[in-house]
C-alpha cells in the first residue's frame, strides 16, 4: 500500500497466493486474520500497533514475525506455519488472555 491507510481496522485473509503483506501504513489495525496463506514470506507490521486486539496467522512460509508494540493484543494464534523460527515481541503484552503457537519450528520464545 502506498498512500495510508488510517481508517482500516480489519484484515481478513484467506487462501491467498500473496508472497508478501505490506502493512506499516495502518497503524489503526484491531483485526488481522491470515488464514491458509501458504505462499506468505513477508508480513510488514507498523511498529506500534497499539489496537492490535486479535492476530491469527495460519499456514504461513514466515520464518520471522515481529509483531513490535501490541499493548492490547488479546489473542496470538499462529498455527500450521512449519517455517516460523522467530518470533518478535514487545515487552508489554499484559493483555494477552490467548497463545497459540501449534506446529512452528520456533526456536526460543521469551
């Protein structure tokens, strides 16, 4: 996306041949669900997503995620993605009530 997007508060994925996901310019995300993205390499994230309730990631060919600055993230579901071997959180996560990280190759988790 070139121009921003600060009025999108939802990302529904599904089934999509997307190699690459760049969304830095919408900071305003609460939803992002990503569900059997098979060719998915590369997710952009903005640095702070500070409404970030929700993010399910299923499928994936990540190898990292950093998810930077998600104070109210709620809900962390990643399953299915056998090539994620780095995950990149903030420090402050004290809203989360849900983890889910099924079938990575996920190295070390702090």
């Amino acid at each position: 996306m070139s121009v921003g997007c600060l009025k999108l508060t939802s990302v529904d994925i599904e089934g999509s041949r997307l190699s690459a996901l760049d969304l830095r310019l919408a900071p305003n995300l609460e939803k992002l669900l990503l569900s059997e993205c098979n060719n998915l390499e590369k997710l952009h994230l903005p640095g702070r997503c500070l409404n970030l309730i929700e993010l399910t990631l299923t499928d994936s060919n990540l190898r990292t995620l950093d998810i930077g600055l998600t104070p109210n993230l709620r809900w962390l579901h990643i399953d299915e993605s056998d090539s994620l071997e780095e995950l990149h959180m903030a420090n402050e996560c004290q809203k989360l009530t849900k983890l889910n990280l099924s079938h990575s190759k996920l190295r070390t988790f702090d």
